[in-house]
C-alpha cells in the first residue's frame, strides 16, 4: 500500500500536503504501512473518512482536539490540518481525490466535507456489521481490481449511510437549508477579503439582521463569528507553515497591519501569535 499510495510530500514546510492524484481512491486499515504516515499535524488536498475501531485519547481537525470513540467516524475536508498525536489507534480509512468528490451528484453528500460538521458520526450498533463488510468489499477492491466505477459506487453507498447516521446531529439538520449551505461556502471562498455581513446576505436575498438570524437558529452562530473561526484556523494553518512572516500572514488575511491581527488573534485565542507558535510546533509537529 505505501508504495502505491500517490501522496505529494513538501518537506519544506512545518505541516506537510498530501494529495491524491486523479480519479484516485485508497481504503486501507490502521494495519496498513500508509496509516502511519498521517500520524503527524498534515494537510489533505483530497477527502478523508476516518472510522475510529477502538477508543484511545483525542485527535486535532483544524486545531480543536475530538475524542477517538470507537465506531465513530470523521470526515476531513480538503486543506484542513488533522494530526493524531501519540500512538495510532485502530481505523478504518478511505482517501480520495477531489475529481471523485466533484462526480458525486448528491448535494446533500458532499456537504458532508464542510468544515462545520466536525463533530463526528456515531455508527449505530445494529450497523457496525454491515458497514464493516461496505468497507471490506470497498478494501478488496482497491487491492485487487481497482475499479474506479465499483470503488465510486461503494464510496456513494457508503456516504448515504453517514448521511442518514448523521440526521440528528445539529450540523446535519442545518445542511437541510440551502441557505445555510450557500453561506458557508461564499465564506469559505471570500472571508479573507469580504467581511461585510451585507455582502454574504445579499447573496441569500436576506437582510442582514435576518441572516444572522437564521444562522443563530441553526448553528448558534452569526456570519461574523464565522468569519473569525476560519480566519483563525487560517493564521494558525500558516504560521505552523513558516513560510511567511506575522507581517505576511496579516496583509494575506486582508489586516493592514501586524497590530491589528496580533489583536484579533489574541482576542480570538486568548494568546498571541508568537506564543501560539511556540506551544502548537511541540503538539502538531
């Protein structure tokens, strides 16, 4: 498996990037010689399934530790850091690259991906059985004939049962509106240069008041809050990095200087960014 695994390694950097290439899919166990590689702080330029088989301490998604439970699983979205310190725990994994993400026409499955729906999903009892022998067949497979159109139908298969698993976690329930969906992902792709809530509620047809509105029903949150939680995960992403100075991440995230962002992110962290730098390279290196 590791031989085979296409993953893109840049050594010059504190979090590493792996990616997949092309209509690509791996399934592979804790067993396997490639589980290893993900135990340090890295970034994916492709999706990841994670299913927890056994219990063991916490593992990180952009910075927040989640509990390792067994028969949970974790979906980790393109560019999010994920790091499992100490020994590995038991898993199930399956990796895939974007071109497969972008063929599955279920709205509602993709969205899965979205980095507010961290929280995990619990496998019910009764189910632990039949998605394990899913999984199987999907492993198999990918060590046999690996064929893309059997993995893809497998790896939908297995979506639609998260998806259904996942019905009565908060995250989930919200991914019902469109609008909640479309908001997260303007965001996702303007946050850096739009902080507006104008902007974002125009988008939807709503006023702002009432944006922030729906966002509070729905995730306890407003548009700003947002904005500050993936700036923050941003700033952290690219000072574990260490490519750019303070002064370069600031003007990158849109802050005219290097004071106002040591200030939000303290504000946001309760720390400043060198003290961040120096605790988070001896937990996510």
């Amino acid at each position: 498996m590791s031989d085979t695994l296409l993953l893109s390694l840049k050594p010059q950097e504190h979090i590493p990037i792996y990616q997949l290439d092309g209509d690509t899919i791996f399934v592979y166990t804790s067993d396997d010689p490639a589980f290893h590689g993900f135990g340090g702080s890295h970034r994916n330029d492709f999706f990841e399934i994670i299913w927890f088989t056994s219990n063991a301490d916490v593992h990180y998604i952009d910075f927040t530790p989640h509990p390792i439970l067994k028969d949970t699983v974790y979906l980790l979205g393109r560019n999010q850091v994920h790091a499992i310190p100490g020994s590995k725990p038991a898993a199930r994994v399956i990796a895939f690259s974007r071109e497969l993400m972008y063929a599955i026409e279920e709205d509602h499955l993709r969205y899965l991906f979205l980095p507010f729906t961290n929280d995990g999903i619990t496998i019910p009892p009764d189910m632990v059985e039949p998605m394990a022998h899913l999984f199987d067949l999907m492993h198999l497979e990918c060590k046999t004939k690996a064929d893309i159109g059997v993995l893809h139908l497998y790896l939908r298969l297995f979506l639609i049962h998260l998806y259904r698993f996942s019905q009565t976690l908060s995250s989930s329930i919200a991914l019902h509106d469109e609008r909640v969906k479309k908001i997260y992902i303007l965001i996702s792709d303007h946050y850096k240069e739009e902080r507006n809530v104008t902007f974002y509620a125009n988008a939807v047809n709503l006023t702002p008041k009432r944006l922030n509105e729906v966002l509070k029903e729905r995730l306890g949150v407003t548009v700003t809050q947002i904005i500050h939680t993936y700036l923050v995960i941003e700033a952290k992403r690219q000072i574990l990095i260490g490519k750019r100075t303070f002064k370069e991440i600031a003007f990158e995230l849109g802050f005219s200087e290097q004071a106002y962002f040591s200030r939000f992110f303290k504000k946001q962290t309760g720390i400043t960014p060198e003290t961040f730098q120096q605790v988070a390279l001896g937990i996510f290196r």
